[in-house]
RNA sequence: GGGAGCAUAGCUCAGUUGGUUUAGAGCAUCUGCCUUACAAGCAGAGGGUCGGGGGUUCGACUCCCUCUGCUCCCACCA
C-alpha cells in the first residue's frame, strides 16, 4: 500500500461521503434499537452556507456521529424552509431586475415565478451540508411547503381556530412599507438614531394662547385627532375641554386629560394620532376618537387629508417642519436620540400601522411550555437562557400570524357574498359551511372569496419536529410514534422565542410532550472585531473555500474548539490551521507505525510492555473523561480532551516510547496493540473529523466492501489504574528533567548520558527502560552521588546526571537557591494555615490531612536543595 | 426604564457545592534543534497581585455589597 506523505482532504471527502451514501449509512427506519432524533432548524431553502450553519451544524454532526456509534438508531431530519418575508423579497427583487412589478402579476403567475426560482436556488445550502459531512437522513429531506407540510399548517390553523384561540381583530402592527406587510414584534429591531423633536404651536380656539407639543414625527399631524394633557398638570387645566388646531392642517380637534401623559416629557402635552402610534391608538379607544390612516401602504401620504399626497413620509417630514415654520408655528428644533423600530428582514422604518389582522391567543396554550422548561423536562444548554425564557413566556404576547404576503401558506379563510367568514381546510369544506352559515343553498366556491394573507413562516416552522414524521395529519403513525419526541435540538439563541419556544408549545398542544429532550443553544459567529458576522458586512468567509483550502475535518474541529455553548465565538482562521495541523499529526502518526516492519516472533521490549501497559490505562481514563464532557455538552473540552491525548500521550510519549531503533522490526505484539489503540482513537475522533478517520481506519487494517467507521462501534471506557498513570507522569517528570539539562548544557540528543538516583531513587524500577529510551540514557545506577553532575529534584528525590567538562557552579547555586526560595515561601504559606489554630479546628480533616502531608513534601524538598547547594559550595 | 449575564496569561476559554502543592489548557510568543512520522514538527522557557474597592470566613477566582467596563433580552416617553 502505497501512502501519500500528505493528508489531502480533497482526495477523499467526497469520495467517503459517497461511500457512506452509497451504503445507505445515513439512513433510519424505526426498528428495535433506540432512536436519537435531530430535526435539524431548516435553512432558508434559497440560503447558502454560512459559518452560523457551519457550527451547528457540526455540532449536530457530533452529537449523530456519536450516538449512532454508540448503538442508537440515530435519524436526523434535514430540510429547508420556505423564508416567506425573505424569499418572496428575493423573488421581488429579482423580478423587479427583469422589469415585472409585482403588482402587475396576479397571485398565481407571482406564485409561478417564486417556484421557479425556488427549483433553482433551493436546496443549494443542503448540497453544501454535505460538503462538511452532515449525516443526515437525506431520503427524509422535507420543506416547510411540501404539500404535507402544508396540509400539516392548515389542519392546525383550522384546528385552533375552531378551538377559539385564533381570532382576527383590528390592531397595530408592525408595518413594514417595503416589503408591504405586518411583522411580529419579534421581527422588529430597535436602534438607536440621532434625530430631531420639533416643538409645534396649536393654536387654542377662542384665545391667542397657543399650545406646544414636542414630537420626533412632526409628519403625523396630518393624522392628529385630540391633543391630550396630564389631568393634574396644572399649566394646562384650563384648556380641558377646549380646542385646539392642528398647525397647517387647520383641523380642530379637543384637549383630553389622561394620565398616560408625562408631564416631564417635552411640555408634558402630546399630539395623539391615533392611527400611527400604539400608544396614541390606545387613547383613541379610550376616548373614542377619530382614526385618520394618513399612509398609503408603501409609506407615502394618501388622499385621505388632501394635503401632500403620494409624498414620501420622510420627505414631508422635512416638508412640514418647513411649512410649519413658514407659519411661525415651529416654537423651536433639537437635536434628540430615540428609538426606530427597524424590519428584520428589509430594514425599512417601521410604521406602526392599523390593519386587520389573525392573531393566535398564546395565554393559556403556552402555559405547559413554560412549565416544562421551568421543570427541567426540557433542558437549556447553559441554563442560564431559563431566565430569558421564562421572562418572555410569562409577559407572552398574542401572536399576529398572518402576513401581506403569497410565498407561503395561505389562510384558510373564506369571506362570504352577504360578509362574514368561515374558516376550513379545503374550499369544499368552506362552502358546505357557508350555506350552513347563510342558509344560501345556491353558493358556489366561485362566491366565496379567500383571505389574500398567508401565514408567518413560523407558523409552519412550529410544527417542524412534528410535522416531518406526519404527525399531524396521522397522529398515530408509527414513525412519529417511534422518532417522537426528539432528542437533542440544536439552534442560535436568537431564535429561541421565534421557533424554539413555540415548537414547545406546538409540541404540547398537538403531542401532549415535550418535542425535545435538550436544547443546544449555540453562540453567534463574530470576527475578531466581535462583529457578527453578516452578508452586509462581508465579514464573513465562504465555508465551501475554507474546506476547499484546510479541508472540512479541520474546519469543523477549528469550529469546535471556541464554541462553549452559549458563548459568541470569535472565528479565527488559526483555528482552523490549528484543525488541518491535527490532520497531518494523525496523518503522520499514521505514517510512523506502516512504516515499521514486525518480526511476530520478537519478544517485547520491557519499555514497549510498560507504554501498552500505561496507555491502555491513559486512553481508558480519558475516555471517561471524554463520556462525562459530551454528557454535559462540554464539545469543545471533550475534543481538546482527544486531541491531547493523540498528539501528547499517544503521539509524543508512547509512540516515541514503541518505536523500534531505526531499520528494527517492531515485535508483533506491541504492534498489534498500537494498532488497537490507533483504531480507538480514530473511533472517537470520529464524530468529529468523519473523513481523515475513516480513511485512516481503512488504511490502518483489511476492511470489506461496506465496512466504515462510522457504524462501528464506539469503545467504551474500561477501568483505568491510576496508579500507572501516576507512575508514568513521574517517569515523564524525570525524562523532562534530564531533557531540560541537555537544553541547558547544549548536549545533543546522541550522546547517551546516564542518571545516576542513589537508593534507588523514586523512579519505579520497572520503567527504567522508559526512561532510559525517552532521555536518551544509556544507563540508571543507583550509585552513590557522583562528583561533578548536575542534579534535580523529582517528587522530593535527588537524581545526578554526570557531565564531563566544568559545571557552571555558580549558576548552578543560583538556579537551585530559586527553587529553594521557591520552596520557603511555599511552606511559609502552609505554615501559616497550620499554625492558626481557628483552622486546624475549624477545617475539615482531610484538609488539615493534606496541609500536612503539603508541609512534609516542601520539608523534604528544601532539605535535599540545601544539601545540594552545599555540596557545590564545598 | 426593567431584567439577565460576563469581566481569569497577548488571544480564546476551563476552574464543578469556598480548602487538591502561593491559578490551568489550547493557540500565540521567546530560545534551541532539519533527531531516521511530522519544521503544519520536536525539545525547553517565559507570561496572570483572577476588572477596582469593601465585606463574610480559619480560608475567597469561587459567597455578599458597591463601583467601572462590556454583552444580550424585554419595554419603546411622544
């Protein structure tokens, strides 16, 4: 067998990713086993690849790889999602480019051209998880607005509606004048902008007085319809009752009191215009005012109040204040910082905008989703996102679920001829209600007009865990039945409340559980200017070219290593270098043990008996270690946990410690355990780095067509003496210490030294061929202390190494009075706790125990540097 | 404005109910080595008064208070 001398990732990802498609690895069916289920958080299904992607979906990856190996039916759902706001904006745009409004389609030519342009783009972003070696159940790959899915959205829409937590109501929402649609409250981002508060005159009717009102948007006077003051506010009580003219506009609207007004804002008198602010809306209710909608839908001014029409709402900002001045009713400007609420999706100005909309009531249905997370039933990973939880499901708002849009499901509503609606899953179904409702027999589908909204993509997206294994509209086929509910999901804190929250809840209303065991929260990718990382800010590197250049194993360990769940992470390509240097470790370790000819019939050197010995007992432990960190989601600690023990223990002390003389055989026992342990450890790191193990696990032993790693078995951490690996961590801590002397002393690694531990020393005998092998010795004596050697101190005990030539004596001094020094002032601290009397009554014994056993070690040591220093001064 | 969290070596982070040798890791840095798997490497070294101050305790990186700086979530006073 031929090996190249380097790794080269190109040359085999792909050729692994088919092998395992080929075979049919990624595949789950329900059987006898226990399942492990991911649904993975679907993509937008014209998305492509980002590094936020590329960590979770690694660290989906990882969990799948695992518990696949360690005997789970593990099934991971992939897919996409529809996007609505997103992909119909895309499709606009494009559209748009090509010379077609919108406006001039009708719904299904739109509907047409979005298709297409999703059998385009779609689906590119799954191709590009492969890339990075996702495990998914590709043959379950779903989208949120497959015909099932869709039927899945509806039936729940109908469902909740007939249960009466869904119900259309006039409100204000969140409108975005760009995209031509409401948004939730969660899809609107607050920043902070410098801007200007205009001080307006009204001009009191019947006096000369005039009133100031301090407002940000002067251009909503034209939808001013009262002027309300604090009832207790004592500069404005004689207007109560009065009336005041809205400056330019010239209409006449009442003072009212209301103690919603602040008096220490501004003036302490305000402008409400009921149509255009929340809180100004509220008012209007209250005291029954009129409602004047002054904006078209895409932000310009309507016909409604005859002035400025189809101007900008911006222009006539600059317009008015201009006008308002030009009448000498602009008291004053200031500069002023304030909030605008931006969309997600298209960053427009928000304009708080009154429409009819659906809402779902969340109250009561979000209470056993709360409880459950509140309960532990479903787990936080880190905990402390219970907090944010548990705040936003406590002050849950209504959700408005309807959206101005055609990409996505459309609500199942159907108005009738005479008004009023009925709510069904097909348009059959409507009308057959509809003549119930209107006792008109002669109806007709043709008659009975549907709600033009569809539905927020959330509304689908909540279903998702559900939904992918038919769940909703066969509740009780197996499938759902055996993958349901899930195991472990795995998703951005940023959507904790748009999807994951809500998924709980569809989970209890629909399944009567929890849809999963624990929830991953993941951090967000930033750069090294903690920037997150964004398409606008192109700050963000194409994962695709980081494979193509490092390879996908290194990316996704790079990834790996600075993602503490729940913390940012701030990607750094050193990372990834530091991911692709593993690979040729391993690569290269590979290489050192093919490289060895075996003699079956050698016996086995006493050093190569002690490092199986040890390592055996090293890799057990670790893989403890490794069992209890990826327990408690600890990814990052559990691979560096790995990567340590192949690149030091494995690599740096036992392969060194095996390795026959240059051109001698390697006995067949120990090669046939080092080929034990180097297919463990590439069992481990699979789940990992999927591709460079399973091509070294091919290379390391004969493997049958269809053999691969990733269904093998993952070994399971046996006992560990501690002892041994206490032993070896002293024998390291001698060989590190005759290697510092050859730094030191310039001596190169061929010349043999030997070391000389009177009395024998505290190395353990059996492992003086260790030492001697790994310190390049060509003895160990127990001799008396030799003249002219340099010395140290392992573990309390003397050890000589003889030198030819002079010792440095004074540098010598200097260095052992440092460690002398050293030493003093490590009793002095001990001694100070074991001398105070409140602590030897007051601290536990084993405490007080090991203060003591701390003050004979540093006893023993000061005494042995003492005699060491006098010695050289003799 | 309300709430939550963070602050430990140059960087990214561990540090589990306060006591495990006067704080650990990886990367980076410095020094010496092309030693027959690997210079994308090997061997060694340096580097932190655990954000400031106060308190509780025999004992504080760890608990409490306070200040400073940063992050996130919620609210949105015009």
């Amino acid at each position: 067998m031929d090996i190249p001398s380097k790794y080269e990732p190109s040359l085999c990802e792909d050729k692994w990713y088919r092998y395992w498609s080929d075979n049919g690895f990624f595949k789950s069916v329900p059987d006898s086993r226990k399942p492990y289920t991911v649904v993975i958080p679907p993509p937008n299904v014209t998305g492509v690849l980002h590094m936020g992607h590329m960590l979770n979906n690694t660290i989906q990856d990882v969990l799948v790889r695992r518990a696949r190996m360690k005997g789970f039916n593990a099934c991971w759902v992939p897919g996409t999602d529809h996007a609505s706001i997103a992909t119909e904006a895309k499709v606009v745009a494009k559209l748009k480019a090509e010379g077609i409004d919108k406006a001039s389609l009708t719904r299904d030519e739109f509907m047409k051209h979005a298709w297409e342009w999703k059998e385009k783009h779609g689906g590119i972003i799954l191709e590009q998880l492969k890339k990075m070696g996702a495990s998914c159940d590709w043959s379950r790959t779903k989208f949120t607005m497959d015909p099932d899915m869709n039927r899945s959205v509806i039936k729940v829409f109908v469902d909740l509606y007939n249960k009466g937590k869904i119900y259309r109501g006039v409100r204000m929402v969140n409108w975005d004048p760009v995209a031509l649609t409401a948004l939730s409250d969660e899809e609107v981002i607050y920043k902070e902008v410098h801007s200007k508060l205009y001080y307006l005159r009204y001009k009191v009717e019947g006096s000369d007085e005039y009133v100031i009102v301090a407002t940000t948007r002067p251009e909503t006077i034209l939808g001013d319809t009262a002027l309300c003051v604090h009832p207790d506010d004592e500069r404005y009580k004689h207007l109560h009752g009065k009336r005041v003219t809205v400056p330019v506009v010239g209409r006449s609207i009442p003072v009212i009191a209301d103690s919603y007004v602040d008096m220490e804002f501004g003036t302490g008198a305000l402008k409400v215009t009921p149509a255009h602010d929340v809180n100004d809306y509220m008012l209007g209710e209250k005291y029954n005012l009129e409602v004047i909608d002054i904006f078209n839908d895409n932000g310009t001014i309507n016909d409604k109040v005859g002035l400025y029409v189809g101007m900008d709402r911006f222009e006539l900002r600059d317009k008015i204040a201009e006008d308002i001045a030009a009448a000498s009713l602009m008291e004053k400007i200031e500069d002023y910082d304030n909030k605008v609420g931006l969309s997600e999706r298209t960053s427009a100005v928000i304009e708080p905008k009154l429409s009819m909309q659906w809402f779902l009531s969340m109250g009561d249905i979000s209470k056993p989703a709360l409880k459950a997370v509140m309960d532990d039933v479903i787990e936080l990973v880190p905990a402390k996102f219970k907090n944010t939880y548990r705040h936003w499901m406590e002050n849950v708002k209504d959700w408005c679920v309807s959206r101005q849009l055609w990409w996505g499901q459309r609500i199942p509503a159907y108005y009738l001829p005479e008004g009023g609606f009925v709510v069904a899953e097909t348009a059959e179904e409507a009308l057959e209600l509809a003549k119930k409702k209107s006792g008109n027999d002669k109806l007709t589908v043709a008659d009975l007009r549907q709600d033009p909204d569809v539905l927020d993509t959330w509304f689908s997206s909540w279903l998702w865990p559900i939904s992918v294994f038919g769940g909703i509209l066969d509740p009780d086929n197996e499938e759902v039945k055996y993958y349901y509910p899930t195991s472990d999901l795995v998703t951005a804190p940023d959507i904790l409340f748009f999807w994951v929250a809500r998924m709980i809840i569809a989970g209890y209303e629909y399944r009567g559980t929890f849809p999963f065991k624990n929830v991953y929260l993941t951090g967000t990718v930033r750069d090294k200017q903690r920037r997150k990382m964004s398409k606008s800010l192109g700050n963000s590197p194409d994962p695709l070219d980081l494979i193509a250049q490092y390879g996908a194993d290194a990316l996704r360990m790079g990834m790996l290593l600075c993602s503490a769940a729940g913390n940012d992470l701030i990607f750094d390509e050193a990372l990834i270098e530091q991911g692709r240097n593993f690979c040729g470790k391993m690569w290269n370790a590979f290489r050192l043990v093919k490289g060895w000819s075996v003699d079956e019939g050698a016996s086995q050197p006493e050093s190569a008996a002690c490092a199986v010995e040890w390592f055996t007992s090293k890799l057990n432990a670790t893989l403890s270690q490794v069992e209890a960190a990826l327990a408690e989601y600890r990814i990052s600690e559990a691979l560096m946990m790995v990567y340590k023990l192949f690149w030091d223990e494995f690599s740096g002390w036992y392969l060194e410690m095996v390795k026959p003389a240059y051109g001698e055989p390697v006995d067949g026992a120990t090669l046939k355990a080092t080929i034990g342990f180097f297919d463990k450890l590439l069992k481990v790191l699979h789940p990992f780095m999927p591709f460079i193990t399973e091509e070294l696990w091919h290379y390391i032993a004969e493997r049958k067509e269809g053999e691969s790693i990733m269904i093998e078995r993952m070994p399971e951490a046996e006992a560990a003496d501690e002892k041994i690996i206490s032993d070896m961590e002293l024998v390291k801590e001698i060989v590190s210490a005759v290697r510092n002397i050859r730094k030191e002393k310039g001596l190169p690694l061929r010349e043999k030294l030997s070391l000389v531990a009177p009395g024998g020393g505290a190395v353990p005998e059996r492992y003086d061929s260790v030492v001697i092998k790994m310190a390049g010795l060509d003895k160990i004596t127990a001799d008396v202390k030799p003249e002219g050697a340099l010395s140290f101190i392992v573990k309390g005990c003397e050890y000589f190494v003889p030198v030819t030539g002079a010792i440095d004596t004074e540098a010598e001094i200097a260095k052992l009075t440092a460690d002398l020094e050293y030493a003093r002032g490590f009793l002095a601290s001990v001694m100070k706790k074991l001398s105070n009397e409140r602590f030897v009554a007051s601290a536990p014994e084993k405490v007080v125990a090991l203060e003591h056993a701390k003050r004979a070690d540093a006893l023993k040591k000061i005494e042995a540097l003492e005699q060491q220093i006098a010695n050289l001064k003799r």
